[in-house]
C-alpha cells in the first residue's frame, strides 16, 4: 500500500482542507504516515499571507526531498496560485495544484508518476464554482470541519487572499446537509462551519440563502450535538444570524470576529467597512444580547504609518471590549497588495514591542474571561487525554478545560463543576 503525508501552514480552512484531502487519499488506498517518516506522496498545503509562509512553504519541501529522494512532492494552496512560477523553479517539486481542482489530486499523482513533473494551476476565473471536497476531521474524532464557503471580495488593502481564493462561492446547502449527515453517523458530536468569508455564505445561491438558514437547516440533525461558527465579518453579523444562535440550543455561543485595528484611520487605510465605535457598539449589542458570549478576535500590529497613539487606541478598544481571546499578527508586506506600497512601514521591533504588549493584555483578558466560570456547571466535549488519569475538552465558550475523567468518555459531551482557572485553562470535577 502506498504512504502518504501532508503538512499545513496557514489557517483553519487550509487545516480543513488538507484532512479533505487525506480523506481523498485514503479512499483511493493510501495510508497516511507522519510527515517526518518515508513517504511515496508528500502534500504540502501552503500558505502565502506573509512572506514568512511563502520561505517555509520552501523549507517544507526541500526537508520532504531529503527524507525520500524518491517521493511524488506536491505543493497545493494559495502560495501555490498566486506564485505557480516560483513554486515549479523549486526543483524537488513533482506537481503543483492551486486552490482549486483539487478533487483529482490522487490521479494526479498517478500521471505525474507517468510523464514527469507537472503544472496544474489554473487561473480562478476557471473555477467555475464551489470546490466540494469531502468535509473534514480533526485527529481526535470528536469535532469536523464543514467548509461551506470560500472566496472573498473584501480586498483589505494588507491581504493577498482575493487574489489566491478567487470569487465568492458557496456549498449547496442539501450538499452541506448531507455532508453534516455522514459526519453525524461516523460519531462526530461537534460541527465546525468554516469559509474564507463565511458570513457571505449564499450571496452566490438563489433563494436568498444566509449563513443562518443553513444553520436552521443541520441543526435538527440526530447525532450532532454543538455546530460552531468560525470567524465571521463585523458587517456580516445580522440579527437574524444573532437570533438563529440564540434560538438554537446547539449553536456555540461563540463568535470570532475580526477587529485588525482599534484606530479608524487604520481601518480606512485598511479598507475595512467600519469604524471603531460601529464596532464597539456591535460587541455591546452581542454581549447584551447573549450573556457570557465568547468573543474572540484579530488584532493587527505594525500596519504601515501604525504611529503609537494609535496603537494606544487598538489596546483601549480592546480592553473595553473584553474579548475572550486575541489571535494577534505582526503586519508583513505582500507583494501585490496596496499596502505593500504604502509609505512609513513600521520597523520590526515595534512590531514585537506592539505584540508583547498586546499578548499581555490577552492574557489578562482571557484569564478575567475563564473566572467567570468558576463554580459553575459546563458542559465539555472531551477531545483528549491530559496527562495521568485527566481528560481536556472545550465549552461552547470555547475554553479548555481538563478533569479527572475516564478514558471511555472521550468523544463525549459531559458536565463539569469548575473548580479552578489556572494559566490557560479551567479545572474542574465531573457531575
């Protein structure tokens, strides 16, 4: 039987892509082994928002090579489709796909075994519509990822993804729905909804489709027991999407929602589609409207001209807002995009000062957040061992928590008493 291994880099669509695909492979009569060990296939999808992806993009490939001379490397994603001329002059490798086309890869494979290297990259004008792989899993099998969107038309002035996604599309929802069906069956008890713009979902469907009638649509499905909404756009965040959560039990209340800056003359030379006080105002309406939501957040630091008063208003934001986690990026020009252009680019050390600081606060944020649940009861999907005798999972609330716990309930939504916050999670005792 042939080997197959695949590393990630980038976010959680690329994350749910790549387990798509691993599911391609298997079916076609591969087994999957750890990157680090001989393979016949390596699949590499990259990443290309920062330069940084685009080198270790490289990097990953030239470490594939020398761990089997004799291996089919291939290298799909969006560093991929936006550079396809620099991936190819990389000699170790054998095929490249883009965003799109992906659901052949295995035959793919085989044809590049037969003629040599391959260029499979196709402009996204030819897309034509959604790319309906497979819905994917996470290692554990309690939680899977469903993409039902991808594409986006925001053009954020700092942001190479239009470029490398492409137009907006959206997964049909009887498509979704049966997908959410056979993850149900194979035992899955947590449903990940995930796109490049999700809250967009549908604008390309007729019907007026929204991301809250899909909801409607995979909730009552027996089996599934939370469905989570991955990030969603400030703009996107409607009161009928907001009264879909609250009216169904099973919708996480938790919500990402990208803020970047905190300073609204950053947000206009960002293109971003609000102000700091429109903002502001959403998350106080959220927060009124479902109490103890998790919020969590995109802070950007160092974005070209970023002077320190202004950084200064990103932190007060962010302070006022009470988010319950910052996932927290340093600015870094690519090629292409506006801001790449853009005079008064901030030095690195500002950078790494600006994001210690912003560390700091997040954790302080997160820690205020977790205390609120001490002493009270939560339920926990158990994902994985912690340790001797222990068990960890998440709340809807998104927070870890860890419990002495028998191995037998992994996989399974249980309740727990807090009894503690420790530095990055909660501890509790089972009821």
């Amino acid at each position: 039987m042939d080997t197959v291994a695949f590393h990630t880099l980038g976010c959680k669509v690329n994350q749910t892509e790549t387990a798509a695909l691993q599911y391609l492979f298997e079916s076609a009569g591969y087994r999957t082994v750890p990157f680090s060990t001989p393979a016949d296939v390596y699949v590499i999808n990259t990443c290309t928002v920062t330069h940084l992806g685009d080198r270790k993009s490289r990097q990953v490939v030239r470490r594939a090579r020398r761990i089997n001379a004799d291996s089919v490397i291939v290298v799909t994603g969006c560093y991929a489709q936006v550079a396809p001329e620099d991936v190819m002059a990389i000699p170790e490798v054998d095929l490249i796909v883009g965003t799109h086309s992906r659901g052949k890869l295995p035959e793919l494979v085989l044809e590049t075994k037969q003629k040599g290297r391959l260029n499979c990259v196709s402009p996204l004008e030819e897309k034509g519509g959604f790319e309906s792989l497979p819905a994917a899993q996470t290692g554990s099998r309690t939680r899977a990822f469903l993409k039902v969107q991808e594409g986006c038309r925001q053009y954020c002035s700092y942001c190479i993804v239009p470029y490398a996604r492409g137009p907006l599309y959206s997964r049909h929802p009887e498509d979704a729905v049966v997908e959410a069906r056979r993850l149900a069956q194979s035992g899955f008890k947590e449903l990940v909804l995930t796109g490049v713009h999700l809250g967009s979902y549908g604008v390309d469907l007729p019907g007026n489709i929204a991301l809250s009638d899909l909801i409607t649509r995979i909730s009552p499905i027996d089996g599934i027991e939370r469905i989570r909404i991955s990030s969603v756009e400030p703009t996107e965040i409607t009161p009928d999407l907001i009264e879909t959560v609250m009216e169904h039990n099973k919708v996480c209340r938790h919500l990402h929602i990208p803020l970047q800056s905190g300073d609204d003359l950053i947000l206009r030379r960002m293109n971003r589609k609000y102000d700091s006080g429109e903002f502001l105002y959403l998350v106080r309406w959220l927060q009124a409207q479902i109490p103890d939501i998790a919020l969590t957040t995109d802070v950007m630091v160092g974005f070209p001209g970023e002077t320190t008063e202004q950084f200064a208003h990103s932190l007060g934001l962010i302070q006022r807002a009470g988010f319950s986690r910052l996932h927290i990026f340093k600015y870094s020009p690519r090629q292409g995009t506006p801001a790449a252009k853009f005079p008064d680019q901030v030095p690195h050390p500002v950078k790494e000062e600006r994001a210690r600081q912003l560390t700091q606060l997040g954790d302080e944020l997160a820690s205020c957040y977790r205390e609120r649940f001490v002493g009270k009861t939560v339920n926990v999907l158990f994902e994985e061992k912690a340790g001797r005798s222990k068990l960890a999972g998440l709340t809807e609330h998104y927070i870890r928590v860890t419990a002495k716990a028998a191995e037998s309930l992994l996989g399974h939504l249980v309740q727990v008493k807090v009894t503690g916050n420790g530095e990055k999670e909660l501890t509790g005792e089972i009821v």
